[in-house]
C-alpha cells in the first residue's frame, strides 16, 4: 500500500497550478498507461486488442469499490453530463433541485422537461447556494420522485450532506453528480441512488473518464431514454430489437472507449492503492491553508468554515470592483484558477507543494497592499 507521501510525491506539474476543480493534469501512471495501450491497439493482435478491451471490466469494477457499490450497477459513460442525462430523463414526476447547480444538471432538467414533459423541474433557491437537508425538507412536493444534488458545489465548494439529505427523502431517488468530490472525498455513496462522475479532474485521468451507477431502486423506477444496441441484454440485437436490459446497462448507448478505461482504472488504482480517507485528510490540510491565506489576507470567501461541509475548492468573493485586480495579480504571479461571476476558486491537491502556496500567498499580498492605496 503507497503512502499519502507516495501520491503527493507523483505530481510532477509546474508550481502554481490550483485549478484542479476545472482540469487535472494526468498522472505519470496514467500517461504511462495510455501509452501502453496505444501500442498494443497498434499491434492488430487479437490477444494485444483483447488486453485493452479488458480494461472496460476493471474500471467499472474499480469504480464499484470505491463507492462501496456492485459493480453490476456500474456504467462507463462518456462524462459526468452523459450519466446525469440517462438519470435525470428518465425520472417521472418532480425533480427538486437547486438553480445554481451546474449546468449539467439544470440543463438535463430543463431539456427532459421540455421533451418528454414527464419530468418536472422544481426549482430551489438556497440561502448561499448550500443544498442542506433543511432546505431539500422545505421545499419537498408530494409529487417530488427525485432529488438531485452536487456532492461538492462548484460555485462555492460546499460539500452535501448525502446521509443527511436521504433522512428527509424517504424512499425518493437522489441523484448525485460526485465529479468534484469522487476519489477525494470518503463520502457516503450508499444514501445515493445514482452516482455520476469522471475522472478528468480530481483523479487525473483525463476526459472520457465518466461513470454513472445506479441502484436496485434507480434500475426500477428510471425509464431508460437513451437506450442503445449495448443496452440490451443481447451481445449483438443483429436482425431483432430485444426489450432494455433489467441492469444498469440499459443506461448505455454504445461500447465505452477502452483507452479512457485504461486511464481511469489506472487512476483508480492510485486513489485505492493510498486510500480515499487518507486523501481526503491531506486535501483539507491544503484547503486549510488556502483558507487561511484568504483570512490573512481579509479576502471573503463563500466556503464554509467547517471541514466537514467542504473538500477541496476555495471560492474568493472579494468585493466585485477589487476580482480583476485579484485576478491580474494571480495571474502575474503564475497561480492558474479560475474566475468566474465575480469570484475567484481556487482548488489545491493533495500534490500542491509548498511553492505553489508561496505564489498564491505573494499574489494575495500585493494584491492587499495595491488596494490598500
């Protein structure tokens, strides 16, 4: 088993980059593996192609473990947004969730609405975009049949309470889009019904890298829209349209890349090999101590305090005549973040050095000491 100084020790980018909520840059092993695959694809060998199409099977089972699921429930999908559309389409009667969520979700929403019109949106605006229990409890309907909600907001960072929410939900489905938490944060899956993610961010994977599972109450009560030939339980429907699958696969449309699977079951062996809670633990040093650059600083931020509502990003919200100033200086001194409607997210990793902190610390400073005249 690699240590957590192993994992760190593995991100070898450049100093400054603290974006790693909108992209991460691969992984060693990852790249390594990438290429290895490509040279077997290359070969025109059953036995080399075999190898690579076998990566499809781990990768789901690999993803399985790390949400302590079946991997019978597991889908590789194309991304985050593919998984969250054969959910949210397939859900008949309500579906609360908020309007700050990111567009995937509302998008999905709205879209489902607007075609199927069995799908109804109930929209909710939560006091500082936070998506608690209470406030899913305030603004359920008895025609609510779903819940959907980010596991770690993008805008602010703030972590969702899966347990907490599926407490007032009763036997509703919740429906989560974990890819700003998936792999760094030891959640519990097992209050969701369907989990979507991607490795393209946090796992260092690469885009492709999506997944979607879903539970035995997902399976019956979902109807599977975008069912394709894969999405049967015929290998090949050749001459004959056999009814969707039972299983999870009915959310498929075709054959998942093979090379993405490489990449993520690569990924997902480096989060297993070190373990998520361990990570999780040296991620919220690193957030700490971007938190207490910001109060150093007195920059506010919308990221709440307590360890146990966040996980990774910081989002700066300085007053909105002082962000292109904060911006200009980040940028002079090298940090990579993102801005983005007035505010600033920063998003460290467990690998962010000591330099990078630097850079963000001398930004910060004279950024203070520049509105200070």
């Amino acid at each position: 088993m690699a240590t957590i100084e192993d994992y760190a020790a593995s991100f070898d980018l450049e100093p400054g980059y603290l974006n790693w909520a909108s992209f991460g840059p691969l992984s060693p092993t990852v790249r390594q593996e990438n290429t290895a695959d490509l040279e077997l694809l290359a070969t025109g060998r059953s036995s080399s192609i075999d190898n690579v199409v076998e990566h499809a099977s781990s990768a789901r089972s690999l993803v399985a473990e790390v949400l302590g699921a079946t991997e019978e429930g597991v889908t590789l999908q194309p991304s985050t947004t593919h998984g969250l559309m054969q959910a949210v389409f397939g859900v008949t009667g309500g579906l609360l969730l908020s309007r700050a969520e990111y567009p995937s979700l509302t998008v999905a929403a709205t879209r489902a609405h607007e075609a199927l019109h069995v799908v109804e949106p109930q929209w909710i605006d939560p006091p500082a975009g936070y998506v608690t229990p209470e406030v899913v409890r305030d603004n359920l309907a008895s025609s609510t049949a779903a819940v959907a909600v980010s596991l770690v907001d993008f805008r602010t960072g703030y972590r969702a309470d899966l347990a907490g929410i599926r407490d007032v939900i009763g036997d509703r489905l919740l429906i989560v889009d974990a890819v700003q938490g998936f792999g760094v944060v030891d959640a519990d899956y097992r209050a969701a019904d369907v989990v979507c993610g991607n490795g393209y961010k946090w796992l260092r994977a690469g885009r492709g890298t999506g997944f979607a599972w879903f539970s035995d109450r997902a399976l019956a009560e979902l109807t599977p829209v975008f069912s394709g030939a894969t999405g049967t339980d015929v290998a090949l429907p050749i001459d004959e349209v056999p009814p969707a699958s039972a299983g999870a696969n009915a959310f498929t449309v075709s054959v998942p890349d093979h090379i993405a699977a490489a990449r993520l079951s690569a990924s997902l062996r480096e989060i297993l090999d070190v373990g998520v809670q361990q990570i999780e633990e040296a991620l919220a040093t690193r957030t700490r101590e971007v938190l207490f650059l910001a109060e150093r600083y007195d920059i506010p931020t919308l990221t709440p305090r307590e360890s146990v509502h966040r996980a990774g990003i910081v989002t700066f919200a300085p007053p909105a005549q002082d962000v292109a100033a904060l911006a200009a200086s980040l940028a002079n001194h090298g940090v990579t973040c993102t801005t983005r409607s007035g505010t600033v997210r920063i998003a460290p990793h467990v690998g962010t050095a000591a330099d990078s902190l630097v850079m963000l610390g001398d930004a910060l400073a004279d950024f203070a000491h520049a509105r200070t005249w």
